[in-house]
C-alpha cells in the first residue's frame, strides 16, 4: 500500500528534478519577490534601527526569507490536478486504481515537495545567505517547534486546496478559483506582511481563520515573536484546524464522487 | 495603402469577435478573474498602505504617491494584457506548429500574433488600477489640465510600448529554445515590483539596471516622480521624463519588432 504512493511521490519527483529550465526561471523568480520585499521592508525601516512591534529589521528579512522558501515548497498542485483531469475526462482512470484518489494526488504533491527542497530552497537559502546572511532561526527550540509546525501548516493549504479542487466536480469548469483562493490565503496569512502589523480588527477576526495558521505561525515561532508556551497553543489551534478541515474534506468527497461526470472519450 | 489598412481593420475585428465569444464560453472562468484580479491589486495597495502607517514613508514617498505610482503602472499593466498577451504564448504557438499558419497568411506576422487574441479580460486588470489612481490622484492633488492629461495619455503609451518591447524580445527566444513560458512569470514579476514600488528604495545597481539596461522605470516611477514634483529621485536625466517614456517606448518597441524579425529567420516548424 504504502509503496504505490512512494512510487507516486518518486516519479514526480524524478519529473521535477528533470526540467532545469523551468527550476532555474522559478528560482529566479522567488529571488526577485525577495529581493524586493526585503528592500522594501529596509526603505521601510529607513536605515533606522528602531523596533516596531518588538520587530527588528533582521526579523523581518529572516521572516521575509523563510516565508518566500516555504511558499516554494508547500506545493498544492491538488486544486489544478483534479479541475485538469476532470476537463481532460481523465480522471476516470485514477478511479481505476485501487488506492484512494485524493491520496494519490496527496503523493504526487509531497513529491513535488520534496523536489522543491533540493532545487529551490537550497539555492534561495545559499542566495539569501550571500545578500543578506544566514537567516538563522532565534533559538534551537524554535527551530525545533518550526518543523512540526510547518507540518501542520502545509496540512491546512493542502486539504484547503483540495476542498476548491472539489468543487469542480460540481461545475466542470472551474476557471482561477484556486487562484482566488491563493491570492486570499497570500495576504491573509500574513506570508508578505505579517498580520501583527495589520489594524487590530482584521487581527481580531483573523483569529477565527485558518490563514494566520499557515504562514504566520511557522515564520513567527522561527524568529522567535511566539515564546515556546504561545507556540505550542498556536499549533494545538493549527491542529484543531487540520482536524475540522479533513471531517469537511470527507463530508464532501462523500457527496462529490456520486456526482462525477465523465468528459471525453 | 488605404484599402491594405482597411483590410487589416476587418481582420482585426474578426479576430476580435472570435476573441470574445471565446472568452464568454465559460462564464465561471469571467467570474473568477473578476474575483481575483481586483483581490491580488487592492490588497497589493492595502498593504503598502500598512507599511506605510506602521513605519514611514518609503524613501520619501508617502502614501498618496505611492498609490499614484501604483496606479499609473497597474493601467499600463492592463493596457498591455489587453493587446499585446499573445506575446506570453509564442513558444506554444512553435511547439504546437499554430505559428505557421501566419507564416502562411499574407499579413504581416507580428500583427496576427496580437490582434489573433485581443484579451478583453485584461480590461479586469484595468478596472483596480483605473481606480486605485484616480484614489492616488485624489490624494496627491493632481490638476488635470490638458497639458497634464496629454503627458499622461504619452506616458501611458509609452509604458505600454515598453513591456511589449520586453515580451517581444522574451518570446523571440522561443524560436530557439522552443519554450520560455517560465521566463514570462519571471519577467512579469520583475515588473510587477520594478512599476508599483519606487525603484529608488532599491540599491544602486538595480537602479542602474532598471533605468539603462532594461528601462522599466520609464513606465511608472520617472514620471510619477515628474508629476509628483519629486526632484532628488535616483538619476537626473536632461529631458523631461514624461516626455522621454513614448520616446524610450517606441525605440524599445522598434528594437524588438527587429529582434523578432531577426528570430524569425531562425524559426523551424516544429510541427509534423
């Protein structure tokens, strides 16, 4: 059983790691969004070595840097895969095979993952080492609470992801709505400008969504704005979330496979 | 010569038509760019606006100047995805082979290339950046007399003509590489942050790259920094910036119509 998905998670890795091309335009890619985000945050601090919000310039490269490597490794290729397989009518054949569709696709993502570790972090870590130094995290624990938590993290965008990807089954043509999605999740999860510099109203009702609990709370406990105590809660509401959001992902496949519709022939 | 151009007006509204009634096909498809487009820009703005009242003004631009310069580029960025997006797709037109059929056409081929797709859902991308700087307009206390509007209309054109030169030359390379698709992410993205942010908050060498070597900073940031009467900004050029942004535009647009012939004569079918 486990053995297919590592198979799975193999050839999409073999795949990715095959197209250099692409790999090297995306590296560059997230250098610029970097590069300018940093400079951004430096115009922002104006040379000063004020504190705002108990933040110092470094946190926030630190924050910045980490934030744009997670974005290229928490890879969620869900929502297009089944919207492009149910166009294409080839989803039919992935119901063929003997092991759970979404579970498949889990795989192929996690290989996509896993090949964004080797091309795209290594370099943007060597890039961002060399412009702006070693993003190191605050502390040993915090880089030991990053970890899990990241985990956890990606569990919320993927079963997110998912859920869009669903609705195709329902429409045929689902158009950007991952899209939209992605663009909601970017600035409400505090991935380009953390939510503790946002009006206390949008931080008071960002409380109750999953986003803040998807880039904030990881970046947050790796530069050491979440002490170890707040850490630990803020990643028992992540699991809370992964929790409610996996019962609603089965809710709704249950209901979803019936309605299938196969295009093409 | 009148009735070739008259021909090239028919065909441009045919194209066009088809163009549309594509785009019309799948209504979710209309309703989600709708939904996106204005979401991505306005936060863009929004958070800008967040750094702005949580810091300082960036390199001395405050909030009102940042959202005029943010809306001057997001309106050439929405020009331009209306008329020239077929430019992002020219390594699929060679791998599929579809750029022979205008090699067989007796047209001229960079003409069929962007009016075959006029993109009218780019007006989308029009829409927030129309607003977002009539708002910045609004805040800077811009005078809209007929001198100021001409420069602007200029300007605009300008800007445009630029990014199309820059997407010409990038899809010129998939005569040879067959694909650049990646490419065209990157580029956008370079001047996504090269238009709406000041390149003067940059270091040295950018601003060099971004004024000399690829000119993205005639597009939004030297005119802007014209209109906004900001005068210690990166480099004192000798001509009035929003009179040199058409000019620098239709050099740079002239430029890559010749790097596109020059990659054409490079061009094999990659079709069977």
């Amino acid at each position: 059983m486990l053995q297919a998905y590592w198979y799975m998670t193999k050839m999409r890795l073999l795949t990715s790691l095959a197209y250099r091309f692409e790999v090297f335009a995306s590296v560059g890619t997230n250098l610029i969004l970097m590069l300018a985000s940093v400079f951004l945050w430096k115009a922002a601090y104006g040379g000063g070595t004020q504190q705002i919000n108990a933040l110092s310039l470094q946190d926030l490269t630190t924050y910045t840097v980490l934030s744009i490597m997670l974005a290229s490794v928490f890879v969620c290729g869900v929502q297009d895969t089944i919207y492009y397989k149910i166009r294409e009518g080839q989803i039919v054949t992935d119901f063929y095979r003997p092991i759970p569709l979404l579970a498949c696709y889990l795989a192929d993502d996690l290989g996509g993952m896993l090949s964004a570790m080797i091309n795209k972090v290594i370099p943007l870590f060597v890039f961002a080492a060399l412009f702006f130094g070693v993003p190191w995290p605050a502390s040993l624990a915090g880089f030991l609470l990053f970890i899990p938590s990241c985990l956890l993290s990606y569990a919320i965008l993927w079963l997110l992801s998912a859920l869009i990807g669903l609705i195709a089954f329902w429409v045929m043509e689902l158009g950007n709505m991952g899209m939209v999605k992605d663009s909601i999740v970017r600035v409400l999860s505090g991935s380009i400008v953390p939510l503790w510099f946002f009006p206390e109203s949008v931080q008071t009702v960002s409380k109750f969504l999953p986003f803040q609990y998807t880039y904030q709370t990881p970046l947050g406990i790796y530069i050491g704005n979440i002490g170890i105590q707040d850490a630990l809660a803020a990643m028992g509401v992540q699991f809370i979330w992964v929790a409610l959001l996996f019962i609603l992902l089965a809710a709704c496949w249950k209901r979803t496979k019936s309605k299938t519709l196969i295009q093409g022939g | 010569m009148g009735s070739s151009i008259r021909h090239y007006f028919s065909v441009a509204a045919c194209f066009a038509r088809l163009a549309i009634q594509r785009q019309l096909e799948y209504p979710l498809f209309l309703f989600s760019w709708l939904l996106m487009i204005p979401i991505q820009y306005f936060s863009g703005i929004w958070m800008l606006k967040i750094i702005v009242d949580r810091f300082q003004p960036l390199n001395g631009w405050d909030f009102p100047e940042l959202t005029f310069l943010y809306g001057l580029g997001l309106i050439s960025h929405g020009i331009f995805v209306v008329f020239f997006i077929n430019t992002w797709h020219i390594d699929r037109m060679v791998i599929e082979g579809a750029f022979d059929r205008l090699l067989l056409r007796p047209m001229n081929v960079f003409f069929q290339l962007v009016a075959s797709y006029i993109n009218f859902i780019g007006l989308i991308d029009c829409i927030p950046g129309i607003i977002i700087f009539i708002y910045g307009c609004q805040l800077v206390g811009f005078e809209w007399t007929l001198l100021n509007i001409i420069k602007l209309l200029l300007v605009l054109l300008g800007g445009v003509m630029i990014r199309a030169a820059l997407f010409i030359s990038l899809g010129t390379i998939a005569f040879w590489t067959k694909r650049n698709a990646s490419m065209v992410g990157f580029t956008l993205s370079m001047l996504e942050r090269g238009t709406m942010y000041p390149i003067s908050i940059y270091p040295y060498a950018i601003q060099v790259l971004f004024t000399f070597i690829l000119p993205i900073g005639f597009i939004s940031f030297y005119p802007a920094a014209e209109f906004l009467n900001k005068s210690s900004e990166a480099f004192q050029l000798p001509l009035s910036f929003a009179l040199a942004t058409p000019v620098i535009g239709f050099a740079c647009f002239f430029l890559s119509q010749w790097i596109f012939r020059f990659g054409m004569k490079s061009y094999e079918s990659a079709g069977s």
